[in-house]
C-alpha cells in the first residue's frame, strides 16, 4: 500500500496527459512557423520548444512532490496557452522569443516557490496590511521615479540596473491578499449595516473607506498614468471581491457608479482621457487609431479559418507583442483558432473559482476568487479592447503577451491558486 501511495503521489496522470496535449499543439504551431520561414525544419526554433516543454515538464515532476493533492487541469492550460504565445512573439521578433522563453522558465521556478512558502497560506492574511503599505508604495514609487520605457509617454517601470519592472503586475497580488483578507475579518460587518439611506443598509463608514480608497486608486491610474487597464482592473478585482465576500450586490453596484462618475468626469477634465475615448468611438477620424484600425484589419484578414501561422502580416500591427496579440494571432490563426484559446481562458477561470467555492477556509475562498478574477478582467480587457468593444488598454493578456513582469506575476498567480488547491485535495483521484 505505501508503494501504491508514493507511486501515485510520483505522477499527475491528469496533468500529464494535459501537457502532452498542450505540448503538440504548441510544437506543431513551431513546425508550422519553421515551415513558412524556410520550407523546412529549423533546429534553432525546435530547440526552443524542446526548452519550453522540458522545463514545463520537470515544473510538473516537482509539483507532483510539493503539491500531489493540488489541481491537475491549470498547469497544462497555462502551458498551452504560454507555448502559442511564445510562438506568435517569435513569429513577430525573434530576440523578443528569446527573452520571453527565458521568462517562462524563470516563471516556473516562482511558481514551484509559490508552492513552497508560505507553508501555510494562511500566514498571508497575518501581514495584509504590510501588502497594503506595499503596494501604495509601489504606486507612489513608480510615478515619482518610473522610467517610460516603452516611451508611452508616461512613467510605468522600474529601473535595477539592466532589469525592468512594472510593479503594477505585483500590485495587483498584493491587493488581492489585502482585500481577502480584510473581507474576511470584517465579512458580517459589511454584510449588515445600521445605517440606511434610501431604503439601502450600510455598515459604519470606517468600513467602507478600503472601497473609497480602492475607487480614488484606480482613478490615479487612470490620471496620472493615463493607464486605463490597470484601472479597470484593480477595481474590477475589487469589486467582484466584495461581493463575493458579502453576497451584496449593492456594494458592486455603487463601486461601478462611483468610477463610472469618476471616469466621466475625467474626461472633461484631461486631455489624455478624452483622446483615448474619442479614439474608441472614431478611430478613423484621429491618426492616434491607426493602431486600432491595423488590428481591426487583421481580425478581417484572419477570417475564421487564419491566414496559418508565419503567412500572414501580424507585423503591420503596432505594438502587436504586447497590447495587440490578441489581434496577431487573430490574423494568423482566425476566429476559430481564438475561440480555442478563448476555451482554455475559460477552463481557467472556471477551475480558479472551482477552488474558491471547494474551499474551506474564509480567507482561502477570496484568495482564490480574486486571483482568478485577475485572469478574467484582464482577458476581457484587453480582448475587449483589441475587438473595439470597450476603450483600449495596455493590459497585457495573461500568458500570451510579451513581458517579463506579467509572466512572473502570473505565474505566482498560479502558484497560490495550486497552493490552495492542495489544501482541499482537489487533484486527489475519487
């Protein structure tokens, strides 16, 4: 029986069978690729692949021995979904392939760390307002003495010497455990009230101030940074928090208007803001569209079926690595090859709050809704965004796009989601 036991605890049958699908997928979209550039095989962009899956399948070895009992259906996900985005931005610049491999890797080793400590999860919520102090001072730091590196015309990095951060993509964790934690403590405060104002129960006002807070937060961003997506996304992630921490809808609602009437007001008042509107709603009368209409064109020219990957223009696209990958691969690999990695999001987020409801512990059930939801808002942000269905935004899509500070924050992302998972045995064969 301990024999049995070890051996089952030495695999993940489900997540090993996940990842040899992911992994010829991803090392057909390679053959693919190799074989538009030359008409043959190149051993430099097999050797790629053969990098990615390897370190993707000793990242599965290991998370069999730190987490056995842990969810077996999201790594394999996240491993489809980073190899086609490593692909389209290999297609596109291949010294930018480079470094984005060099960062997947380094995002499996965060991951098995996200794994390894806190040994107990919980221990988070001991230090939720240190998280807090933490991210303020990142926001605070990177406008005062942020770097404009990708010459936006707006301070989002973080220079150490030849490394770049945006520490909006670690913000983003720090919030989440600050918000679980202290939605969980206050939980049957903010879900009664004595107060009433037009028919509505409201709790003290003290505890509402993290909801004043968190609404003057994304309205700096949206000001000062002219960053629109973080914006949306940080109250996003708050909001869907708060409801599912007070089973209130009010709380939603009133958070939604208040930077609704923020947002409205700010386009009166900045320049900036009232360009980016207008740019949604005509970008064929301002040359600021030019973007949005090159990826408009490429969805068009993608059709259902995609152009193949390596044979179409995704480079006529600005900026396509990054804020429109969505609209490269559309081109390439059509409306059909979308709703597939659309699917595998989905899979996602759905396994995510799957956690969340199995979970038991309070502090454990935030922690994993508002994680996930960090996957969601962003991927209806930005393919919103690429799709002219909301204002554009310069969220990256998880996995996809280019950029080390998103694929590290991800995947600690995924990490604390496996972590919670493992305590409620949700990879444990029935």
């Amino acid at each position: 029986m301990g024999s049995l036991a070890l051996q089952r605890r030495a695999t993940r049958p489900v997540e090993l069978t996940g990842l040899m699908f992911a992994a010829a997928l991803v090392i057909l979209a390679f053959m693919l690729l190799s074989g538009a550039s030359t008409g043959g095989i190149q051993s430099g962009l097999m050797f790629r692949v053969g990098i990615y899956l390897g370190a993707a399948l000793v990242t599965s070895l290991l998370l069999a021995r730190l987490v056995p009992d842990a969810d077996q259906l999201i790594f394999p996900v996240v491993v489809l979904l980073g190899g086609i985005g490593l692909v389209e931005i290999t297609r596109l610049d291949p010294p930018y392939g480079d470094r984005q491999l060099l960062w997947l890797c380094i995002g499996d080793v965060v991951l098995l760390a996200a794994t390894v400590w806190p040994r107990n999860i919980n221990r988070l919520r001991l230090y939720k307002y240190t998280w807090a102090v933490i991210g303020c001072f990142l926001i605070a730091l990177t406008i005062v003495h942020g770097s404009d590196v990708g010459a936006a015309g707006y301070p989002r990095w973080i220079g150490f010497g030849p490394i770049v951060l945006q520490p909006v993509e670690f913000l983003k964790i720090f919030m989440v455990i600050f918000f679980a934690a202290y939605l969980d403590e206050k939980r049957e405060l903010l879900s009664g009230g004595r107060l009433e104002i037009a028919g509505i129960r409201l709790p003290p006002i003290q505890y509402l101030i993290p909801l004043l807070i968190m609404w003057g937060l994304s309205l700096l961003l949206l000001i000062r940074q002219d960053d629109l997506g973080s914006a949306l996304l940080f109250l996003g992630i708050f909001l869907a928090m708060l409801y599912v921490g007070t089973s209130r809808p009010i709380f939603p609602a009133l958070g939604g208007g208040l930077f609704v009437l923020g947002t409205v007001a700010s386009y009166f008042l900045f320049s900036h803001v009232r360009l980016r509107t207008d740019i949604w709603l005509n970008p064929w009368n301002n040359s600021a569209g030019y973007q949005l209409i090159q990826g408009l064109f490429a969805f068009a020219a993608g059709g259902i079926g995609g152009q193949g990957i390596g044979l179409g223009h995704p480079g006529f696209v600005p900026v396509a690595d990054s804020d429109f990958i969505w609209a490269a691969l559309g081109e390439e690999i059509g409306l059909a090859g979308l709703m597939a990695l659309l699917i595998a999001y989905l899979v996602l987020v759905y396994r995510g709050f799957d956690i969340a409801v199995t979970a038991r512990d309070g502090f454990q059930k935030l922690l994993a809704a508002g994680l996930v939801s960090v996957f969601a808002i962003q991927a209806i942000v930005i393919i919103g965004g690429n799709t002219r269905l909301i204002p554009l935004t310069g969220v990256p899509l998880p996995f996809l796009s280019y950029g080390g500070s998103s694929i590290v924050a991800n995947f600690i992302i995924i990490g604390l989601l496996l972590k919670v998972s493992q305590t409620v045995g949700m990879g444990r064969p029935s």
